[in-house]
C-alpha cells in the first residue's frame, strides 16, 4: 500500500483536516517534477507549458509574500551545500511560527519550490498549534483525573475501614518528586503538575508484591502514602440528570448530593472513573498516533523532494521538526505511563497485564465462519423463496377461494419479520458505506471498542431471521395442504406465534451468545426512548426513535397478533378485529406512539439546551400524528365524506412537506445555495455530486408513497390490499436506510468540523471550592 493511502486510514477521521495535507503536498512535488522534465525537452508546446507553470508560480509568490525569501546571491558562496535554513519567528499572537527561507531562489524554476516550501510550512504550523492545544486539554483532565482519584481513594478507605481517625499520616506527593520542580525536561510548563498528581493517586502501600506485574516482573517502586480524607469533606457526589430517578432528583434538590459513604456508591464511582480513565487514556493514544504519524508524513514528503529536485535539504527540516515541541514533546508518553501503572495498581489488582488488556481494547477480528453462514443462511432463504412461489402456482393458491382468508389474518402476521428483515438489510447497507466512506459511526452512536457489529455480523442476523421465517411460511403452506396433516389445523395456526416467542426470547436471551452486548444495548436504547421525558437524549436515542417512526406498520402487526389470538378465531382462520371499536383506536394509537416519543424527546432537548431548533422539530412531529390519526380515521370510515377526505390529504400534505424539508435541509445539511457545492454543502463525503441530487429526489418520491392509501389510488390492480399496504411499508424502510447513510455523513462531518473525537464522561466527585485551592 502507499504511503499516502495508509496516511488516511490511520487517520482520527475527526481529525483529518489538523493532519498534515500531504496528497496537496505531494502534488506541488509532481508540478517540480513535470517542470524539471519539461526542461530537459526543448520543444515550443514545452516552452509554453514552462511558461504557464512559472506564470501560476509567480502569482501564487506574490500572493503569498514568498519575495520575503529570496536570498542574495552572494551568500550562497559561502555556503554551496546548503539549501534551505528554517527559524521560528515569533507572530502576534505571541506563538513562533516556523519560517523556511528557500537559498536557490535564483535557480530556473524555483518558484515551485518557494510555493512547495510555504505551504510546508503552513502544514507545520497548523500541525504544531493543534497539538499544543490538545496537549494542554489532557494535562488539565490529567489534572482533574488525579482529583477524582484522590476523592475515590478517600472514600474507599472510608467505606472499608469507617473507624480510621483523620489525623492519619497523608502525603500528597511521593518522596523526591514536588509539583515545583522539573522531573522532566521540556519546552512547556504546566505539565509537571499533572504528571505529579497522577502520582498520587497511589494509596498507601508499605511492602509491593513481585506477583501480577508484568507477568511476574517485581514491582520496585517506592510505596504511596493514602489520600487524605479530609477530601471527603470537600466532595460531593455529581447527579447525572439521565435516569428518571436522578432526573427527579434534579428537580427537586440540587445536581449535587452528599456522601452517603455506602458501597453501592463506592461501586457507582469506580465505574464512572474507570470510564473515565479509559476514555482519557484512548485520547492518549490517538494524540501519540497523531504525532507520530505527521511526524512520518514530513519525513516522507522531504525525502520526496530531495529525491526530486537532487537537493539535500530533508536534514535541515527533519532537524527542526525533531527540535520543535512537536517532536521533543513528551508529556503524552509520561502521562500514559502514569495512567496504566495507576490503572492496574486500583482497577487490575495490580496485574499490569490485566491492565493494559482493558485499557487497550483489541479490534475484532473477522472470523471467516461469519461470512460462510450468512451465505449458506442467504441461499437456503433463496431456495425456500422459489419453493415458495412454486408452491403457490403449482396448487393455484392466488385464485383460490381461499386466498382473502390468508391475505387478511396470515399475511399481515409474517409480514411483521419481513419488516424487521428489511430494515436490518438496511442497516446493513448502511454500515457497510460508513465503513467504506471512514464514517466513524461506533463512535458517533457510543458503542463500546470491540462490540459494535459490523456489515457480515448484520447481514448473518438479516439472513438467519429470513431463513426462520420463510421456513415457518413453508411449513404452514405445507401442513395446511397436505391431507395427512390437515388435523393438526390448530398447531399450523400457532406457527407464526411460535415464531414470535422464539424471536423475541433470542432477543432477551440474558446468556452470552447472539451478540449479547448488542441486544442489550438496542434494548437499553429502547427503554431510553420509551421513558423519554425522564432521560437525557442522546442520539442513539432519538437515532432509534426515527428507526421506530418508519416501523408504524410493524407495531400495527403486533396488535394484530393480540387480537387474532385472544380475540380472534384463530382456529378458523377469521377475525373481526376492524369491527372492534377498541382496535380502531389501539391502531391509531400504536401508529403515533413513535412521533410521539420523538416529539417527547425534542421537548426534553429544548428544555436541556435551550435550542428553538428542537421545538421547530417537535412541532414536525405534531404535525405527523395530526396527519396519522385523520389518515387512519378516514381510512376506517364505512362511507368515506369529503370532509374527512381534505383534512386527511391536507394534513398529509402538509406533513410531508414540512418532514422532506426537515430530511433534506437540516438531516442532512443540504440545499446550501451558498455553499462551495452548490445546493448541497461545503464538505462531501461522496465524491460524485449528483448521488446527492438522486438521494433527495428519492427522498421526495418516497415521502409522497403514503398519500396513495389517503386517496385511495388502486396503482396495482393485481395487489391484494394487505400485500400493497406491505409494499408502502417497505418503501418507507428503505427510505428510511438510505436517509440514515446521509444523516450520520452529516453528524461525522460536524465532528469533524469541531475535532470532536472523543465522548464526555461523567464524573462522579465535585470540589466545591475550598476543595479546589485545596487541591
């Protein structure tokens, strides 16, 4: 792989634009190149394409101030050998930006390697400034880390040992290392506090075990004394606003609580700064990637260029880089070294391996076995598909007497696993071009390193939940038909509520098998939405309520599987559950439950974070259950008035504009008639514009699907009217699949537009402020 391929996909994707440009770098060195080749042909087409390149070079010089570079030809007698000096100079700002002074200007062509060496130096500068930045985040969470350590050490000594007195022997600082004096030589300051309260967070230990470390390497440094508890008194316990019973509790007391000293507090606070500090420590990581690889990338491209242009001028840069804070930097490595020996002295056992396990959660590997099953899954549901249909023309069950009675109470039930089959294909689709297209969605939906599950996984679950279901469709068509099985009409009926059982207890299975974190995290993320006003929203959140919105016919087949076996004669296949009054408005009301829990949680947003924004989107949601009840009201009507007909269609109308505008413009960010893009947006993930332009026109004509069933439009004579209510159904998930592609393109690019690469976690102490001078 080249070099520039591999730069990009080691990328922080959140972070791509604060990495160095190096395909922008590498083409300037193309156009040296091109220049050095063409002036070794002497042919008038090279004289004017040499003309053009210096004409472009010259511009782009005085554009860009490059005359301040030049240097008098006398110097370089000197000095022949020497090709480039590089200086900081100090800006305005009061931060030194590295300046290359190029001393061949007075060469042929030397214009494109004054415009190669400014832009070299743009890239360094914005390289160096933005890991100063961060570097300096990390050593203030450092900071605040070793307070919550120092709070959480207190308080296990406190839970453990109730009795022990507070004039206890506590030294904050470990002998021979102060807060004031310089450990480690470095450009900056600030950073030896952080390093020497990650220190001590160490808990008093008089004699260190020779076990567990590095698998059996001694541990040899000095013992810690205990935190004291007298920062107890200056702790209070943070109250997360995200569970119902802390969200009341917000309400009526303060977001801040005393300690309670118990050990369920205790267990609630190891958790939260466990996650915490693996979380800092991730940054950690991909701070030092970052280094490392920009580092790489400049020695790369100077190597290049000496290698084009003959010159030797990478020492000299390569020099500077290695001299700057960029490369001399160290307070990233000391402080991971800090954390992991922190990490598995209080959260291991004091087993370093253990530790770093945790710490450093491993990518999954792809098992090939996934990928054969869900190819043998994929082609016994083929092969059943076209038993299926032969099946059906064979015996002429499509013009049989019969078929009425199977459309409305067998259909509608299998109908609901093809829903879910559908929109777990979609899904997988959509995983499957966030990876291609560097989406970084486990981190944008929060899954947990490791556990997320990728397109094979979901097209396996796709492929096995359809092989069940059309084995089921199968077996009823088979038992019902053949006359030695026809006694068993009662079991035949129960198949498809077999079929649920065994679905919805795979989904709820609390052993480890079928992707248990993952079930339990949909099913987390359900709750969530179902308790909407007592949660904090986050996106997986409100990302699965809009899932649910396409799934109005789904929820409407769970009613129908209560009533067609509690109510219904499901032993002789009928049912009269559109003459119950009770089931006309359970079918309403199951059809606005998701709009309803989105406009529950826009609610719950407007409130938290004062964004008008949310209250605009919450009144889209009104409007759609405006529309879903008057819809779904005409549609029951016996005799149909015109009346019922304009609000249906008007409110439809109106829905369906107001959701395609909310889709197109604020979903997905585009429509910018200002934009570098016209009417789209600045930044594309795809590089073909008009996918944009097809997506939003689809978008518009699928919206436009559900005013058939308001105006009674017959477009498929042959469609029974249960299958053609399947088909709107699935047109709407497979809108639904690909608005989900360009709505999280449109979350990845804004966190990439504000290097928003890592999660907030929640701590679990706050110093009030005598606890922070204490500190």
């Amino acid at each position: 792989m080249k070099f520039g391929k591999e730069f990009e996909a080691q990328m922080v994707q959140e972070w791509q634009e604060a990495y160095v440009d190096y395909s922008n770098l590498k083409s300037i060195l193309k156009d040296i190149l091109r220049f050095k080749q063409l002036n070794n042909v002497p042919s008038p087409m090279a004289a004017t394409i040499k003309g053009k390149l210096k004409r472009n070079a010259s511009l782009y010089r005085a554009f860009s101030g490059l005359t301040s570079r030049f240097r008098p030809e006398s110097t370089l007698n000197n000095n022949e050998d020497e090709v480039i000096l590089v200086s900081a100079v100090q800006g305005r700002d009061g931060e030194g930006d590295y300046q290359t002074m190029f001393l061949r200007s007075n060469e042929e062509g030397a214009e494109h390697e004054l415009v190669f060496f400014r832009r070299l130096d743009d890239e360094f500068n914005k390289v160096i400034k933005f890991y100063k930045k961060n570097v300096a985040e990390v050593i203030v969470e450092a900071d605040e880390l070793s307070k919550q350590m120092n709070a959480l050490i207190a308080l296990r000594i406190k839970v453990d040992n109730p009795v022990i007195g507070e004039n206890d022997v506590v030294n904050l600082v470990p002998n021979g290392f102060s807060s004031n004096s310089s450990s480690i030589d470095h450009p900056t300051n600030g950073g030896n506090q952080a390093w020497s309260m990650m220190n001590v967070i160490q808990e008093e230990k008089k004699k260190e075990d020779n076990d567990g470390i590095n698998g059996g390497e001694g541990n040899k440094k000095e013992g810690f004394k205990a935190a004291p508890l007298e920062v107890l008194d200056h702790v209070k316990i943070n109250v997360e606003v995200g569970t119902p019973l802390s969200t009341l509790k917000a309400v009526i007391k303060s977001s801040k609580s005393n300690l309670s000293f118990s050990r369920k507090e205790l267990r609630t606070a190891e958790e939260k700064i466990t996650r915490a500090i693996v979380e800092f420590y991730r940054k950690l990581r991909l701070l030092k990637s970052y280094c490392f690889l920009n580092q790489l990338a400049f020695s790369k491209i100077m190597k290049k260029y000496d290698k084009i242009t003959s010159r030797n001028a990478s020492k000299a840069y390569l020099q500077m880089v290695d001299k700057s804070y960029f490369g001399s930097s160290d307070e990233v490595t000391t402080l991971m070294e800090r954390v992991e020996d922190t990490y598995a002295k209080h959260f291991a056992n004091g087993n370093r391996r253990k530790g770093m396990k945790k710490l450093r959660s491993q990518a999954k590997r792809e098992r090939h076995r996934i990928t054969f099953l869900y190819g043998l899954f994929s082609g016994c549901s083929i092969a059943l598909i076209v038993a299926i249909i032969v099946n059906l023309h064979a015996r002429a069950l499509l013009n049989s007497v019969e078929r009425d009675q199977y459309m409305v109470n067998i259909f509608p039930l299998y109908s609901l696993f093809g829903y879910v089959a559908l929109h777990m294909l979609m899904y997988a689709g959509n995983t499957y071009f966030w990876k291609r297209y560097r989406i970084n969605c486990p981190f944008i939906f929060g899954f947990k390193q490791g556990t997320e599950l990728g397109y094979r996984q979901l097209l396996l679950l796709t492929s096995g939940l359809s092989l069940l279901t059309l084995a089921a469709v199968i077996s009823h068509l088979d038992i019902e038909i053949d006359p030695r099985t026809q006694t068993f009409r009662t079991l035949t009926e129960l198949i498809p509520l077999f079929l649920l059982i065994l679905v919805v207890s795979i989904a709820f299975c609390p052993f480890n098998i079928i992707y248990r974190s993952s079930r339990f995290f949909l099913i987390r993320c359900a709750f969530r939405c179902v308790c909407a006003p007592l949660y904090k929203v986050t996106l997986p959140d409100f990302f699965l309520a809009d899932q649910l919105t396409s799934q109005v016919q789904a929820f409407r087949s769970l009613e129908f599987y209560l009533c067609y076996y509690v109510w219904g004669n499901f032993r002789e296949r009928s049912n009269k559950c559109e003459d119950s009054e009770v089931y006309r408005v359970f079918y309403i009301v199951v059809a606005i439950v998701p709009y309803w829990l989105r406009f529950i949680q826009c609610l719950r947003r407007l409130l938290e974070e004062k964004d008008a924004a949310h209250g605009v989107n919450g009144l889209k949601y009104l409007s759609t259950i405006a529309a879903v009840a008057l819809r779904t009201i005409y549609q029951f009507q016996k005799q149909k008035t015109t009346a019922w007909l304009v609000l249906a269609a008007a409110t439809s109308g109106m829905a369906t504009i107001f959701n395609t505008y909310w889709d197109i413009v604020i979903d997905w960010g585009l429509l910018r008639r200002k934009s570098s893009n016209p009417w789209l947006r600045d930044k594309l993930v795809l590089a073909h514009k008009v996918v944009y332009f097809l997506a939003m026109a689809l978008n518009c004509v699928l919206r436009l699907v559900w005013m058939q069933q308001v105006l009674g439009i017959q477009t498929v004579l042959f469609l029974h009217g249960t299958a053609l209510t399947a088909v709107v159904a699935s047109l709407e998930i497979i809108r639904r699949g690909i608005w989900n592609f360009f709505r999280l393109e449109n979350e990845h690019l804004n966190n990439v537009g504000k290097y928003r690469a890592f999660k907030s976690v929640p701590l679990p102490f706050c110093y009030d402020h005598n606890g922070d001078n204490s500190m």
